[in-house]
C-alpha cells in the first residue's frame, strides 16, 4: 500500500495528499476540505509516493544551521539510505536568485574603450548530501549545484541546467564504514567509473555496499 501521511511534533498524524515544495521548503497536506500548509518547525516525519521516480521517499525534520541565515533551525532531509551506524540524508536548499554581470564587449568613445556589459539572473538550487552518526550529528559530504539564466525561457532545471559536483569532505564516509570496505568500494567505482561526488553514481556505490556489508 503506498503511504502518504505526516508526522506532527505533538504526535497527530495525517493520511491524504501530500505534496512537497522543495524549492521553497513547504510541505503541503490535504484531504477532503482539510488543507494545511507546513514548515519543518511543526513536522517530525512526511512520506509520500513520487510518481516521477516510482519510489517512496521518506523525510524527517532535523536541527541544523540553515546555510541561506546561518542560524540552527528545523529542516526537512530525505533518508536515501540507513544502516546501523549511520544514514545517509539529502537536504535542498530553496532556489537562489543572483544578478550576475558579464563582460559583453566594448568599443571607443572620443579615442577612450568603452566596455558593455550586460546583466543577467541566475537561478540556482544546492543539494548536499550528508551522512549521519547514530548519535545524531550530522556532516555534510558533497553539495551539488544546479543553475539556470533566468533570462532564457525554461523549465526550471530542465534540459538547459548547468550542474556542478563538489566534494566537501572526500575522508568522511571513512569514518562510517572499515578500511576493507572503503577499499571495496573504491575499487567497484573505478571498475564501473563512478564518482562519489555524483549522486546518481553514489547511490550506485551505496547499492553495491548493501551486497557487501555485513548484516
């Protein structure tokens, strides 16, 4: 049975459709004439089915220094996988709007340059992935970056987004598993050219070390 349904911080759960705003960071439920709007403040958990991926996803609020204001705060992460030691979580951050100032060129006026330039919106979202200890701290391990010129027409983060993966801690995920199964991993990656700091590729890391860690 595919479950759609929130956690309360006050112990009530809601069953109907539930809807997650990941650019903005809102949760919306509703069921019948019963709609609400949430933040992470008021959520313990959330799942739901996503219809796009044909998987369910499964989300929980947890405190955190929110990058955008730098203060600790709830904030939604999805669990992508979870063993006994540790989880390993997504977070998205809301898109950002930047106004970026290219060089475009120049020409001479009264025997001085004369330099153009040209203005432009830039529409980006951050995903980061972290792994988490079992004491509940949280680390983040690599962060991708997803952009768009909001000046092109588009569907945001469609066939035009520039994408760009950067490890933040490369050592991290050493601390979680052994030394044999790091190695382990390491070599199936470059055996199938995976990259740790993709996400696609690391979820494929991840399915290859379901076989091999010890249950």
């Amino acid at each position: 049975m595919v479950r759609r349904s929130i956690m309360l911080t006050g112990g009530e759960e809601l069953k109907g459709l539930v809807k997650y705003d990941n650019k903005n960071g809102v949760l919306s439920f509703q069921d019948g004439s019963d709609s609400r709007v949430f933040t992470a403040v008021r959520i313990v958990a959330f799942e739901f089915f996503d219809e796009s991926l044909m998987i369910q996803r499964v989300f929980y609020s947890f405190d955190y220094e929110d990058p955008q204001t730098n203060v600790e705060r709830p904030l939604f992460f999805e669990v992508l996988k979870q063993y006994k030691t540790f989880a390993v979580l997504s977070k998205a951050d809301q898109i950002d709007l930047e106004e970026r100032t290219d060089y475009v060129g120049g020409n001479s006026v009264a025997g001085a340059p004369s330099p153009m330039y040209s203005t432009r919106t830039v529409i980006s979202q951050t995903e980061t992935i972290y792994l988490m200890k079992s004491t509940g701290e949280i680390k983040p391990y690599f962060k991708i970056i997803k952009e768009e010129d909001g000046e092109k027409p588009f569907v945001f983060f469609g066939t035009d987004t520039e994408t760009k993966n950067k490890m933040i801690d490369r050592d991290l995920l050493e601390e979680f598993i052994s030394p044999v199964e790091h190695e382990k991993l390491r070599q199936y990656a470059l055996a199938h050219d995976l990259k740790f700091r993709k996400k696609a590729d690391f979820l494929k890391i991840l399915d290859y070390y379901d076989q091999i860690v010890e249950k």
